[in-house]
C-alpha cells in the first residue's frame, strides 16, 4: 500500500523557519520516501505505508519536542496513477 501524507506545522513564522518546522523537514527528507515537497504553507511526501508511519511517528514526536503547538496532517491511501 503507499500512502501520501501532508501536514503543516504551527506556529507559522513567516520570517524565519521555526525549530519545529526545520525538524519536520529533516524528518521527512530523511526517512526512506519515494516523494517529498516541503514548502512555506504546507508539505507532502509519499511512499510505502510501513515508510510513510514510521515517518509520521517520528515527525509527530520530534516537532512538538522542538516546539510545536499544532501540528495537522492528513493521510491518503495512493495509487500508482495518483502521482
């Protein structure tokens, strides 16, 4: 199964990249991912499920760790043509 996952982390700085923000970034770009796309407003990445919660877990601790208050995510089953 792949999943697609999105999420934002919050408080939103507009100026500068908050800690939690940064780490979520390092979490996703780092984990074994087919796609990743971080950007400003929001962020994705796909891959196999096992990949993609293993992931999720991970951002989830070490960005509210780093500071985040709100962190929002959804999770999509995918298909190959959903790309």
């Amino acid at each position: 199964m792949r999943l697609r996952v999105e999420f934002t982390t919050e408080p939103f700085d507009l100026d500068q990249a908050p800690a939690h923000a940064v780490v979520a970034r390092e979490v996703v770009e780092g984990a074994a991912l087919d796609a990743v796309d971080v950007g400003p407003f929001g962020n994705t990445a796909e891959g196999g499920a096992d990949a993609v919660l293993s992931a999720v877990d991970t951002l989830l601790r070490r960005s509210l760790a780093a500071g985040a208050t709100r962190i929002s995510l959804q999770v999509n089953v995918i298909g190959e043509g959903d790309r």
